[in-house]
C-alpha cells in the first residue's frame, strides 16, 4: 500500500485528495473488502470513536458509517435530525471543540457546505463531508470503486450524468477529473452545476488527462458512455417544487431507449434513493446492467477505508 499521506486530514470534498490519494482510498477499499469477505476481518482501533452527526434523513449514510466504524473496532457514537449534535442552539464552535474531546472522527451529513467547513476550521480530528447541498464525496468514493469492479479501471472511461446540476453532478465532475475520465454532464439550461466548481476541476482534468463537457440535453451526455448516472430531481429541501421540477426535467429521464445510445457494455448507477418513474424507469434499475445494489454496498467499503486512512495516528 502507498504511503498514507491522508492521516489526520479532512474530506470536505473530493477535490480535497490528490489523484494518488484518491486512488490509495478506492485501493485501500478493495483490499479491505476483499480481506473482509475471506474472513480476515482486523479491528485496527479499538477504543477510538466515531461522531456520526445526521442532519438530514439517511440510509445509506448512517447504515454504512456505524457499521464501517464497528468493523474498524470504534464506537459509532450517532446524532441525528432533532437530536443532533447542533440542536440546541449551540455555536458550530462550542459544539465542535467540545465532541472532538470525545471523539476520533467526526462524520456529518447536513446542509450547508459552510456548516461543514466550519467544523473542519475547529476541530483537531478529521472531519468527512457524508454529504451537503454541495458535494457528497463519500458516494463518489464508493461510486468509482463500483466502476473500477465492473469496468477494471477508470482512466479513459466515458461517464455520463443526466439530471440536476447538483452536489452529485458536482461530485462526479470531481471524481471523472481525478481518475482521468471523459466527463459528459447533460443538465437542464436551469440546473446547471456552479461554474465555479465546473472551473475547478477543468484545472485537474488537464493535470490527469481527464475531459470534461456539459450538454443541455441528455442525448449529447450519454452518447457512448460507459457509464451512465443519474439522480433524484427533487432533493431534500426541494420537495414543494416537485411538480414544477418534474416540468423542468422533461427529456430527462433515464430510459432503455436512453441506455441504447450508451457504449455496448455500459453500466447504470444512481446513488439512491430513485423515484422510479421519475428520473429513471423500472426497466432500467432492474436491468442486468445496473448496477446501483452493489453501488450501494460500497458506501460500506468506501467509507470504511476513508476512515481507516484519515484515522491513522500521524
């Protein structure tokens, strides 16, 4: 294994890693994976602990968190919706230099980016962004180890995402430009990603080889690709624009008719939850060439090696 270069650091956002970093995460995921499933199942910190701090409604995120942390030998200590750990009224700054008293780690799932950039300002232990309105690195950890397993690599792949230019397709363009892949986003011309974000990892991808174009349309982004991804219209927070949003969306969705303009071999994920109907179709989430259950699963994995690295005593 390369050298740990991420002990007692961050992750805020993917472009938080390096492209070797990024890779020692997916790599150090897939041997602990593996190692897990032939039975060699170490506990490296016994006696530390996790603060999983849920601001908004989880699954995936809070299921996979606990149970990374419990095979790392830590105690999962979870918060979360009303009885988080910033319920009370508390300062960010308060509330932050009193858990890292307690804690190893801490994970949180909330709103704002700023929320969770000003935790990493206080706190002396890592903090992992386990998604805000922003970005959700976690699921793009887990996303390209997904990828690396059905495809053998990432480099040079096409990936194509269709839908809201949200913190997925953020995320995405993060994790195409890190890995060196073709990134093709189709987005409404009102949901665009932030152009901000879009110029930040334009700057990596001509480090890495990568490619990055955005479409305003869907045909033009899955065109050829490899991978095709997609995400709900109507994220929390969202939900009195769901009618409107659907309107919006329309050309959008993620169909068989869709897939068939992919490259022959392609695969589709979404990170879940999916309003089936909506932005994607039955046929193509039960489809042989979905893959969005194993994608799932690897949050479990993805998480677990990015603790593991970021938890490492320094």
């Amino acid at each position: 294994m390369s050298k740990n270069t991420l002990a007692g650091r961050d992750c805020l956002r993917l472009l938080d890693l390096s492209p070797e970093e990024f890779e020692l995460v997916i790599n150090t995921a897939a041997k602990q994976k593996a190692d897990w499933a032939a039975g060699v199942q170490e506990v490296p910190y016994v006696g530390k602990s996790v603060a999983i701090i849920m601001e908004k409604p989880s699954l995936r995120t809070r299921s996979s968190f606990e149970i990374g942390s419990y095979r790392l030998g830590a105690h999962p200590l979870v918060m979360s919706d009303d009885h988080s750990a910033f319920s009370r009224g508390e300062t960010v700054q308060d509330t932050t230099l009193v858990l890292e008293r307690f804690v190893d780690a801490i994970v949180l799932r909330t709103y704002e980016q700023s929320k969770v950039t000003e935790v990493a300002k206080w706190a002396k232990v890592p903090v992992i962004n386990a998604l805000s309105d922003d970005f959700h690195p976690c699921q793009g950890l887990a996303d390209a180890l997904t990828i690396r397993e059905h495809k053998g690599s990432l480099k040079g792949l096409t990936l194509a995402y269709v839908g809201d230019g949200n913190n997925m397709a953020h995320t995405y363009l993060e994790l195409g430009a890190l890995a060196g892949m073709k990134v093709q986003l189709g987005c409404p011309e009102i949901h665009m990603p932030d152009p901000a974000v879009v110029a930040e990892c334009e700057k990596v991808a001509a480090q890495t080889g990568a490619s990055i174009a955005i479409f305003n349309n869907a045909h033009d982004a899955v065109a050829g690709a490899d991978v095709v991804l997609t995400d709900t219209w109507t994220s929390m927070g969202d939900e009195d624009e769901h009618d409107q949003r659907l309107a919006e969306f329309e050309g959008f969705q993620v169909d068989a008719a869709l897939m068939s303009e992919a490259a022959e071999g392609a695969i589709f994920m979404h990170c879940l939850p999916a309003h089936r109907g909506e932005e994607v179709t039955d046929e193509v989430m039960d489809a042989p060439y979905s893959v969005i259950f194993d994608e799932a699963e690897n949050r479990l994995h993805a998480q677990k090696a990015l603790m593991y690295l970021l938890m490492e005593e320094v």
